[in-house]
C-alpha cells in the first residue's frame, strides 16, 4: 500500500471514529447518567424545556438527532467498504475519486463545532447565544462537504462507470450525499432556534416574533436549496430527498402543537402558526415540483440513445470483383471491444 493510500484510509477511519465519538456525547447529553457523571450540566431535555419554544416537540428532538446520526453512520460505514474496489483491468485502488481527502477534511470540523454547540447550549444564559455561531459553522462545513461531493461526482462520475464503479456512483448519490445534506439542513435549522431562543431570551423581541423570524429563516433556507437541488445541480441531486424530510418536520411541530393547545375565544391562533401552515403548504408543493422534475428528466434520458461513431460502426467489406463469388469471405471491419462497450453504455440507469 502506498503511503497516500495509507493516510487516506486513517483519514477515513478517523472521521469514522470522530463521528461514533460526537454521536455517543450527543446521545448521552440526553439522559441524566451525562449530568451524574459531570459530562454536563443539565440534560438536553432541560435545556430545550428551559427556553419554552413553542414551535417545537421536545420530545421529537432525540429522535431526530438518532435518524439524523444514522445516516452519518451508514455512509460512513460505505466509505470504509469503499476502500478497496476492482477495476475492470484487476488492478486495485484504495483511493475513490469521487471521495477525495477533502471531503473528510471538511467534514471533521463540522463535527466538532456541533460538540462546541453542545458545550455552550448547556451552560444556558449568554453562552446560548454563542452557541448558535458553532451550529452555523457547523452547518457552513457540512454544506462545502456537500459541494465537495457533488464537484467530485460530476468530475468523476464517466470516469467511475467506464472502470466498473457503477454501485459507487449510486452508493454516493443516494448515501453519502443524503446524509451530509440532512446534517447540513438540521443544523442550519438548531441554529435557527438557538438565535430565536437568544432574540426573546435578550428582549430584543417578544417570543411569538423571535420564533417567526426563526421560521421565516429556515424557509429562505429551504428556498435556497430548492433553487440549487432544482436548477443548478440538476440531475446531481435528484435522490437527495433528506434536507425536505428536515424541513418538512421543522413545520410540522408548530401546527401539531399549535393545534393541540387551546385557544381562547376572543384570541385567534399564534402568528408562528399561521406562517407555519403556509410554509408547511409550500414545502409540500416543492416536495411535488421536485418529484415531476426528476420523473420528466429522468424518462427523457433513458429515452436517449448513444451515437455510434463512424468508425466503431461495424461494417462489412467486400471486394467487388469477387462480389458474386460463392468462396468470398466477408471481411468484417470493427473495433473488437465495439458491441460489449455499446452495451454497457446502453445498460447504465439514466442518473
């Protein structure tokens, strides 16, 4: 093994075990064994009940940091099996092109400023308000990760499936690229309620305008990766489907509560629920747009069809004296590899 080789596998294995170490903290922050062992102060629990936000289920929080750690986990867990792959020429690579060195560079920052996050959110007070400046840096690592991957595949992705790595491509699109975007995505939304929490905490604004504009941000939020899902990346992103799955539970939770809270009768309901039910209504109808998009783009590439060169063609020559002899024998003139390579151009599921 190359020394290159060798220092992109620790590099692997460490984002590996940084990702187990981040998760574990993460995971016992939510129980009171964390604050008998002094790990921390108050369990994550309390410190979310602490700041009473109303556009959110505390008790959904755990489940979706679980769901979200476990995509980081599975994808992981491909970049260690993808460490060794076998071209069609039986040489082996340790390294995947459309995975480089940078993308885990970008990524383990991105852990350890959500830890960063963790630390302050629990002393409460002033060091929330900080707290949110590491979920944004977080988020800020976990998007150029993304963009990372995504400027590899589409570097890459011919390269990958002439040498035999087609699976790769589809294991990258589908895990690698939903489980850093959904990161990215609920980060950017902690961060959303860490400054509504810190708005009204201050007294800048009163509570039911601080949660507003928190939506209001993660919309826009929504907005921008809808724009770049859509029409820059294009057919890129089209199995990544976690960052609207975030989005849509983020606007969930305030109807859900909303709707279970009485309201009395000279009062009508919460504006952060009215602007909740309408970005919840456009989520949905991006969700529908995104679906018809990819269907369309989709059927009309594998409706397209591969040109044959001129001179991959294959052809029959024949000499023209000898043309009604019954002896002549045709002489066939084509690229041996021709028909094998035109099938396998035409066997590839339109991306």
């Amino acid at each position: 093994m190359a020394e290159g080789e060798a220092a992109y596998l620790c590099l692997v294995v460490l984002t590996v075990a940084a990702l187990l170490v981040v998760g574990s903290v993460h995971a016992l922050a939510w129980f009171p064994v964390a604050v008998d062992k002094g790990l921390v102060e108050h369990t994550q629990k309390e410190n979310w009940d602490f700041f009473e936000l109303d556009i959110l289920y505390v008790e959904w929080l755990l489940p979706i940091w679980i769901a979200v750690y476990a995509l980081q986990i599975i994808w992981l867990s491909y970049s260690l099996l993808a460490l060794c792959r076998e071209k069609r020429h039986s040489s082996l690579v340790v390294t995947l092109p459309m995975m480089p060195t940078s993308l885990f560079f970008a990524y383990i920052p991105g852990l350890a400023a959500s830890i960063g996050w963790l630390i302050l959110f629990d002393m409460r007070g002033s060091a929330a308000a900080y707290s949110s400046v590491c979920m944004m840096a977080s988020a800020v690592c976990f998007a150029i990760t993304m963009a990372i991957t995504l400027h590899a595949l589409k570097v890459y992705e011919e390269e990958a499936k002439q040498e035999g790595f087609l699976a790769d491509v589809w294991a990258i699109r589908i895990l690698v690229q939903n489980g850093v975007s959904t990161y990215c995505a609920w980060a950017a939304t902690v961060t959303c309620y860490t400054v509504s929490m810190a708005i009204f905490g201050f007294g800048l604004m009163e509570k039911d305008v601080a949660q507003c504009v928190a939506l209001a941000v993660v919309m826009a939020y929504l907005l921008i990766w809808t724009l770049t899902d859509l029409f820059m990346t294009k057919y890129l992103t089209h199995f990544v489907l976690g960052p609207y799955c975030i989005f849509s539970v983020v606007f969930l939770m305030p109807i859900l509560r909303c709707s279970e809270t009485p309201m009395e009768s000279d009062q009508g309901p919460d504006t952060h629920y009215s602007l909740s039910c309408v970005f919840m209504g456009c989520t949905v109808l991006i969700i529908l747009m995104k679906l018809i998009l990819v269907t369309g783009r989709c059927c009309c590439r594998s409706y397209k069809t591969t040109p044959i060169p001129d001179e991959d063609f294959c052809a029959i020559q024949y000499v023209p004296s000898e043309e009604n002899s019954p002896s002549t024998t045709p002489t066939e003139v084509r690229k041996e590899p021709f028909f094998a390579d035109y099938l396998y151009s035409h066997s590839d599921i339109a991306m």
